[in-house]
C-alpha cells in the first residue's frame, strides 16, 4: 500500500497542534508529508518545511497558493491537514475542497457560524472529504463506550457528566496559542467553550449516541482583560429525556487535560478519563464496579481494532489522534472509488453541532443562563 | 472526665443512622446513651432500648414523654441524638431545647420552611445548645482545606465544584430507608437535593467561607413514581463572583457516597473526595500536585487536633462523625458555664441556610431553572 | 448486655498504642475502661489514669499491684489490654492470666523466644483467654479475601507478595516510640522485622491460609547506629510450593503504612492495600478486574458481619481494630459459660508462629540469607 | 533530513513486536521500512512485505540473503532491526554489522552466553552501531528519575524495589509469542527472567546509576509442562550497599504489563509504574508526596527533551520506544561522521549485563538460591 501524499497548512515546526497531526499522520506509516503552507509567514513557512524534509517548491507561502500549485501536480496532494488558527479554516478548506484535494480540518468548524455555512457550502459541493479532527472520539475505549451504551448495556440512559479542565489559561500570558485564542475575530466569540467545551460536548453526544437539544451556560472570563470564556458552567438536556452537565474550565489549577465522562442509565454506569485513556470503569448495576482495559480482557472488538499494543502498554493521545488518521486513510482510499463513507470519522455535520453548541452557550450565557434550544 | 449522659429520639437497631451516631458518641469515651425513644412504635422501641442495654424504666414509648421524665430525673440526660425522619426534627428538638437538654439533631435541620422557623424559636428562647450533624464538616482534610484557603493559600477564589453522587436508590426499592426520604410529607419537597445536596452545599459554603447567593436547578425524578426529585444539576453563584456547580445523584450507577469537592483560586485548586477522607490534593500554580495527608507530612494543626491514629492508618467516615460529637462534648461541658460556643460545629445558621438551600432549588426547577436568590 | 470491665497495663495518654486500643475497645459500646498501670513510672501511671476518668484507688503503680487487687475485688476487671514495649507483655500477660483475668496482648507476642515460651506455659494453664491484636486480619476486605481463597475462587495459589513500607524511622530520632523499638532488649532481636515484618507474615498466613515453611531473609540496619534492622527482605516458602516475597521497611521514604498484599492463583489474583482498606481488587482469570468494597455490592457476608456503615462511607484502621475488641467481648461473654473458641482472633499460635518468623529471619540473615526451616 | 532507509529481520504482519518497532521508527518520521526479511519462511517473509508496501526484490527470504543483497545495493539500508526470536539475534545482527550496517536489536541480547560473547566480537569489529531496545529507559520520567537521582535528590541510595508482573502465561497456551518463550533452544535458559526479569534488571540498574554485584534467585515453573521459569523472586545487592528486590512473573492473574519501580534514599522516594508511565511520584523526606508529569510543573528538561505533547495528553509506550528509535537516528546520522556515541541508549554492555544477570538467576536457583556474583 502507497503512502497517501499529505499537505499541511499551518503547523510551523513551533506550533503544537501541527505536530500533533504530523505524530498522527506518521505512526501508522499511512501518510508522506510532501507539501506545506506551515506559516503565515512565506519565510518562516518556508524555514518550517525544510527542516520537515519538504521539497523546496513544496513549501508554500499561502494556503492558496498551494492549492493551487499541487492541484496541478500529477504527485500533487491527495488530502490535505489544516490546523491553522480558527478563522483560517473555513476558507483554506475551501480552497482544496474546490479542488478535489480531502481535507481534514481541527477543530472547531470555524471562527464563525458564517463561515461555518460558507464551508458547509463548499463541503456539499464538493467530491472531496471533509473530516474534522474530534480526536477524542477515537479512543479505543471511547468507541468500546459507544457500542456498549448503543447495544443497551446501560439500560435507558438518565444522566452525562462531561468535564474538561485545564489550567494553561490560569493567569494571563503571551504564548502564540494563548494569544489567538483570547482574540474573538480568530477564535470566535467562544474562549474555553469554544476550544474545550465543543470537545466535552462532541465526546458527550458520540458516546451517547444523543444530541444536545436545549441548553443554559453560566460563562465567565475570570483572568482580567479576557475577551472571552475561560470558565462554563452548562446544564444540557439531551434527546429522549437525558440531563447533563459540561463544565470546561482552563483556570481550574491542578488539571493539565482533564476530559472526563460521566454516563448513568438505569442498568448501568460508565466512567472515562482522558489522562488514563485505555481504563473504562463499569458498573452494571447492583455488581461490582469493573475495569475495562484496551487490549485486557474487557476490550471488545470496537477497542481492540484499534489498538496496536497489547494491555497494560499505554497507549495515548498520539495513537488515538492517529486513528482519526488511519481511518481518514482508508476513507480516501475508498474515495477513489466513489465512496463517501466517513464511518465513525467526524466530519461537518459534527462540526456545524459544534458551531451551534457555541453559539448557544454564547447565546444563553449572555441572557443570563436562559436556555437555547439548539 | 465524667462521660455525658445521652438520650436518642429515633435510631432503633435497625435504623443505620442511629448506628452512625451511637459510634460516634462511643468512639472517644466522651458519652453514655441512658435513654432513648428509639421507634416510633413504644414496644419497638423497649426492645431495641433493651439490646442497647439501656435500663428498662429509660425506654420511652415517645420523645415527649423522655423530655419530660429525663428533665424530672436527677440523673437525667444532659443531651439528646434525634435521628429520625426529617418532620420529626423540629418538634422533637423543641421538646429538649424548652427543658434546658442540648439537642444533636441530624440533618436537614426540618421537612418544611416552617417548621424550621418554629426550630429557630426554639433554639432562640434556649439555653441550650443546638447541634446539626453535617459530619462531613468534620474530616480533618476538610478543616485544612477551609484553613488553607482562609489563609490566603488558593489565592482569590473563583470555582467551586461539588457533587454529591449516590446509587441507592437508581431502583424502586422498599427499605424503610428508602421509602420515607421518597415521601414529601415526612422528608419535605427536596428528594436527593435533601438528603445529600444539601450536605454538598453546606460542605463548599463551609471549606470556601462563602454563601451562594444565586442558583438555578435542573431538577429530576427518574425513577418512574418517585414524588421527590432523584438527581440535580444546580449553577451556583458565591458571594465574590464565584461560581460553581452542584450535582447531586442517587441514580448515578457506580456510586457509593461519592461526595467531592473541587476548589480553584487564581493561586491553586484543592481536591477532595469523601471516599477517601484522609487525602487532600494540593497544586499550587505552577508547581507539581502535591499528597497532603491526615497525620502526614502535609497536615496542618487543625487536621492533626481531630486525629487519632497516625497518617497512613485510615481513619473514616465514624472517626469523623466522631469529631463532631467530641466537639459537641466540650461545648456542652462549656456551657456548664454559660458558653454557648460552638467553635466550628454546625447549628441553627447552617440548618436554616440548608433549607434555603433545599427551598430555592425546588422553586428555582418548578420555574425551568430561573435563578433564584436565597 | 453490660459493658466488660476493662483494665490497661501501658498505653499512658502520651502513648498512641494506649490510645488505639481505647478507640477500638470503646467504639461499638463493648467495653468500660475502668483500671490501669498506664505507665511505668507510677505518678505518670496516676497522672494518665486520672485523665481518662478512672477511680483514682484504680490507677495503679505496677502490672502486678493492678493483678493483685483487681483480682480481689468484686467488680474488678474481666480482661486487660497490654500494650507495653514487647518484654513486659510475657510477664504481664501472666500475672493477669494466672488469676484467671482475660488478656488482649498487643504484638509480637514477646521480645525473645524465651519469655514467648513462659508465657505459652501461662496461657495454657489459665482458664482465660489469650488474643493477640494482629488487627489488619480484622479488616472485612480482608476477611472476604480469607473466605474467597477458602472458596477455592483464586484456584491452585501459587504466589504471595506482601510488604510493609513505612518512613518514620528513616532518620535517626529521639522518640519515644522509637527509642524502645531500637533496643533489642526492649523489643527483641527483630527491628522492622519485628515490629511491621511480623504483621506482614501473619497477614499473608491468615489470608491464604497456609503457614511458612522456610524463609531466606536479607535485614539490613541503614540508619547509622541502628541496633536492629530497619529493612528486610525475605523469600518465603509456603506450604503446598507456595512462593512469595516479604519486605518490610521503616525506612521507604513516601510510605506512612504501606501494608499491601497480593495473593494469586492459577483462577485468579486478589491485591489489597491496608491504606485503603475497604477495597479488594479481584481479578478472575480471563476476565475484567473487580473493584470489591465493604459495604457495596462486592462483599460477602463475612465482610458485611463486621462492618458498621454503608459502602463508600469509609471504615477505617480503628473500626479494623474494633472489630478485633468486639469480637473478643463475644468471646469473653461466652467464657462465662466455659467456652475458650476464638472463632478466628489471633491468639498464641499465632503469636508463637510470629516469634518463630522474626527468629528465623535474624538467623537467616545472619548467616548470609540462608534458607531457615520456621 | 532525509529519513533513514531500514530493514527488518523478523516482525511479520502478525507479530506483534514488529510491529511494535515499525510504529516506532515512524512516529517521529525519522525512518523508512525498505526491506525485510519479516518470516523464517520465505512464502510469509514476501506476504508480509508486500502488505507493509516493501518493493517485492526487497522482501527476502533470510537475514542472510537480505544482508548481501542490501550492503551491495547504492540505496541498501543504513539500519536493520531484529525482532526474532532470541537465538536468532546474535548471528543476525554480526551478518549486518560486519557490513557496515546498523543494529536495532530485541532484547535479551541473545539465548546464551556463548552467542553473546560472539556478538560481543562482532559489535567490537564493526564500525557500525549496536543499539539494544530496553525502551522502558526512554520513558520521559524514568530519563527524569535516573537525573534526579544523578543529582542527589534522593540522597544515599538504600532500597531498591522493581518488580515485572504479567498474566498472559498463567495458563498454557498455544500462541506463536507463547510457544517459542517457553522453548530453552529459543528462548534461552530463563523464561520470565529472561522475557521480563532482564527488563526489570535493567531499568533498576539504568535509573539508580548502580549495577547488581550480587544475587539469590528462587525461580519457579508453576505451568505444568514448562520448561522455563513463568515466576521468580530475586534478592539484589547493589554496588554500595544498596539492597534490593525484584520480582518477575508471568502468571500473576490481574496484570497486564505491571512494571513498577521504587527506589528509596535517605533523603527521598521516587515510584514508578508503566502503566502510568508520565507520572512519577517523589517524596522528598519529610515533606508531602508530590506528582511530577511528564510535560507538567514537575518535568526537568531531560523529560521535556523527548516529550511530544502537552503534559495530560498521554503518552504511552510506543512513544517510550519512538524515543529509542528517534536517538538511534541521531546517533545514526553522527555516525556518518565518524561518532561512535550512543548517548543514552542501551547497546552491548547493556545486554551483557542482562545475559549475566539471567545467567545468574538461573545458577543461583538451580542450587537453591545461593547468593551469585554477576
């Protein structure tokens, strides 16, 4: 099997999120890195790809340069990685979606629902791919979840706890990626709840197999001189009767990347943490509490799919964002046979719930916790 | 040091919580149950008196009659345990106060706002001490946690996270236990926001040295033919801008008593959990967590004065009740000499701030999750 | 039923063994302490029992003034607690049981195998009891784990592992607690050995059932000056093939009572941590761990006999320890009517299977860790 | 930069180390699998190739001929990697260093002593690396404990604690990985020593700075028909007067891959598990325990340096052994210049000591566990 030839936008060799995708891309031996608008600098673009090993006329100056340049190319890219600031993504996605090129895009959608509707425009119009990376949705034991709850091993589903703490944001700072977040026309009007919230929120409606319909979020900016959230408070009622609570913090000291979810039906109960990823706790009611393990004898064929190393060898973050990867690859590959099948990958229609899961803690939280139906 | 004479309305050998207390006034040889009104059916009661090995003239058929034959004896008791359902607090507890006897009353302080505006009466017009049982107050990590954060440790406040989360009565089920906490008329309107939220609520206004001022509950009763609510999701808003959460649960699958709190300033965050009491975790910004343990290198006085045994050898959920009865004792032997100081034990204040607590939930639900002002 | 008549020789109200055996005898209401020599210096003797509330013609200057007199009155004591340093419980133990007064020793039995043997001849020719208070085989978890492996649930054993890891003498210290610890006319040839080793090997023979038959042991003393060992490591040979591993420190810097104990067999492992005693992991062959807690939906009824408080409420090292003095006023209770079943309190076997152990390993070591038949 | 061209000599689409290694070598980009010779039979060795994408002339039949062909070929490969079976290691690896070619080698070094001194000859006559993959020494914290360490952190060594427990031979079984393990012409004279007691070994030795002088060993085959050890207890003598344990078993029903480390001095404790490899718990004396993370408050820079993502992202073993192989290409590109310098990474005197060290365990067992001088 050939590699798939893969572009990046954004993702210098300093920012953290692009070598997250590289990481992905790479771990599987799926992907070759072979193009890059990795700046949006040309110079620093150009710096950034060639200590990447990119071919000199590979490294380009813009994003729509580049589409441009390796849709003309017989070896030019077949999908492209952009993970760019948030206001970046709709219309660099675009740019490559036109062109036929597969994108697959972090999170969230965009900065705006405008530019979320513009995207979803080019989406539709396009034969090309469009993934979004909502990488905690690929955890072995977050899909292991997700098939338990659907195959009723919860019983009715009564109540979702999701929590994402961080505390990078505690205190006021100048970093790059601290600096755009704060900035509402890059990020978007969402802070925490836009960066972390949407992840707590995406995780909570995957595993469940249930969408937010009305919610009332309590934000706040605690770090003076935020423009947006860094703390959320919300109360989400589900389809179907479901109640819930999200609280994304990144002033919560004491917690580097603290996802948790919670799941209570009236047959059983499920517990994950994003630091101790291959563990899921379950307690069918009224038994003893027990610990699934990806790869350990509580996996089930979900996990085990996508797992590479045996129980009790961690696997982590990286291998969980590379399985977004992995599975992207295979869609590509069928892709060029006509189909459009994302399987469990995210794709718009989880970023479009994202944007309006923004706009409505936004929304709500400025009328003083009203709920919004989303 | 003579040990106190002791009476208990309530508790009869079946009863878990009159256990609990029994224990607790054992525990540190500080009392000796004499008396006791420990059903509320008078042959019940003889026999459960009689296992206690209380002598057979001090087994009453009812609270009534023990106040009065206990204030004519001699030899009567100095304080009284009520442990029954909730409705028979006030009055019970009034019974005592207006005959001089200290009252240790379990919580919440009444079923209905009024009877606890008579308890207030009663109390008011006593010489008397009158005593709540929020237990939790005293483990000795708590009472660090609310010294550290007194004394500036956590830096300006900004969340509170507490849950309180159960999974008892996730069925229908016919323990007597259960089937008075489910009757409004006996246990008031709050369910689970009764029995355990407002244990939870009492415990962050304790560690924080805060009120909550404003909330806005999301309340449910899951359980099909539940008249009381089972589960709660509350936004709460302290004195000072901080805000916080409150879940409490007697649905949530996996969960025993798991009540825990989570503290954030701008300077650290402080996690507790009731599961394990002796553990207080500590990260002061930007630097590593940190173990503070009851009796280890991490306690402070106050959780080394309320310690028996050293770090390392668990002490738990009697040894704190057991604090609480203890500090009961010197207050009691105090007021010997006209002190009516309490120290840090719960009483009349936090009583009423519980059912305004409880009141402003229920009301605040019926009305879709409005903010309510308590 | 009437509270036992308890007498105390040691256990000043300095002294935190003292103060451990009043907890647990005084928790569930089974024992009134009325007598003592709590010191050996009879002022302090006076000063501690006067503290605690005992008649001042009852506070006594020695063990044996205390065995004369408490013998000839008609309300004297029915047992004693001994909880002096290790080389008075022999002579102590005997004066009380020759005048047919029960016995609750605290561990090692003695300080040499000399005296562990006058004293084998005391208990056998008394009426009284003897029991030994090896307290962590009281935990419930623990007895569930005894009853589990009983059951045949762990299949054909194969491995033991159990330590204990202590810091408290990692340094050289003046307290008083340590000082006789060091002195092996005081506590005996064994330091750590002694002192923690030995409940180590009683709990590992406890809860598999199956006695030690060799042991190859490697002490070491690392403290400069240090009379006895305060770090041990030891192979065990258990009856039936039986392996296992033994290490006790009092110098594993991070530790405060790290007593832990793993037990597998060819159908399943079970692992406990004294740090958390209300939990047992279990692990059946092929299938997911179990988290098991007193209380919850995991414990048997031999855990549910001796617990006082729902799952998730914690029990802790005093209610352990209790459970060892209810049962013993069960036991004494049915002495009156000639019975001398311990049902399963540690008592002289146990005690002599102990001094045998810490024997054996001050042989082996001295002889380079040579195999030594126990 | 380039990537590195690599071959494989074992590692089949179906075993699970090769495919360990392969992720390995891509996560950082760092390397190309080129060639292969991935079965001992020819048929599998194509198969396999053929599905990782190798050219069909580069999918060879042995080591051997790949060895030839590869050395004479202007784009050969720099590196090999050898995952076979242990009695394949040493001659493989000479047929590629005595051609200039690079070695990634499994560990143990080989399956007996005599293949180790002739690999031992041929890495001395080769000017080409010799890299043994102990990846457990390339996990962020255990770089970041051997430092500290280093530093004088913990003061004085004393005890050493490490212990390797697994369950996957607790029965017999039939599988591939099974089967050779269990075979003494494969595997070598140990079997769990060997397998997993070598790894513990080494990380006690790479961590502490001190190798083990001497050894009792009490190895066990509790799976009838085993030809090899599945359990063993090991008594250590550091250099120093450090003492220690180990323990290995691959019957202990409840593990996965249950690698744990302690190491105590007399100024501090240090406690390490694998399965939770980024967090390492330090507790200087007398102080509380503190949590140190990997990319948290608590990194030094030597866990910083080969760290990917932000601290709470997990990662897990394959990057552990990524980071082996991302320092192999390091030393590999310097080796272009003339460097022989592995830096940190384990090579030939590492797997001496390791084949001495199970050489060892198996002399001291077979005469009942007599002390050994490795």
């Amino acid at each position: 099997m050939e590699r798939i030839r893969l572009g990046m936008v954004g993702g210098g060799i300093d920012a953290n999120i692009g070598r997250v995708h590289r990481h992905a891309a790479w771990l599987d031996g799926a992907f070759d890195l072979v193009a890059g608008a990795l700046s949006s600098t040309p110079e620093k673009s150009r710096a950034s790809g060639r200590a990447l090993g990119l071919a000199a006329e590979r490294c380009y100056g813009s994003y729509a340069e580049m589409a441009e340049a390796e849709a003309a190319r017989e070896d030019g890219i077949e999908a492209v990685a952009i993970v760019t600031p948030n206001h970046v993504h709709g219309p660099a996605a675009a740019a490559f979606l036109e062109r036929g090129i597969h994108v697959i895009c972090d999170k969230p959608l965009t900065a705006t629902m405008e530019q979320a509707q513009a995207l979803e425009r080019a989406v539709r119009a396009s034969q090309a791919l469009f993934i979004l990376t909502h990488n905690y949705t690929a955890y072995p034991m977050i899909r292991q979840a997700r098939e338990m709850i659907a195959a009723g091993e919860l019983g009715a589903l009564r109540v979702v706890q999701v929590h994402y703490a961080q505390d990078w944001l505690a205190r006021a700072g100048d970093s790059k990626q601290a600096e755009w977040r704060g900035d509402p026309a890059r990020a978007g009007l969402g802070g925490a709840v836009g960066d972390i919230g949407t992840h707590a929120h995406n995780l909570a409606c995957f595993v469940s197999g249930l969408p937010v319909e009305r919610l009332a979020a309590d934000l706040q900016a605690f770090v003076p001189g935020r423009a947006v959230d860094d703390n959320g408070h919300v109360l989400l009622r589900f389809a179907g009767g479901v109640r819930g609570m999200l609280w994304c913090s990144q002033v919560a000291v004491g917690h580097e990347n603290g996802l948790s979810l919670k799941i209570y039906g009236d047959a059983g109960g499920l517990d994950w943490s994003q630091e101790e990823p291959d563990r899921l706790w379950f307690t069918p009611y009224g038994q003893p509490k027990r610990l699934l393990t990806r790869g350990g004898a509580g996996a089930t064929a979900a996990a085990r799919a996508i797992s590479r190393v045996p129980g009790g060898h961690p696997e982590g973050y990286l291998e969980g964002f590379a399985n977004l990867y992995t599975e992207a690859a295979t869609a590509i590959r069928a892709a060029r046979h006509g189909s459009r099948d994302l399987g469990l990958l995210p794709g718009l229609e989880e970023g479009l719930a994202g944007m309006r899961f923004i706009t409505a803690c936004v929304t709500s939280s400025a009328q003083d916790a009203t709920w919004v139906t989303l």
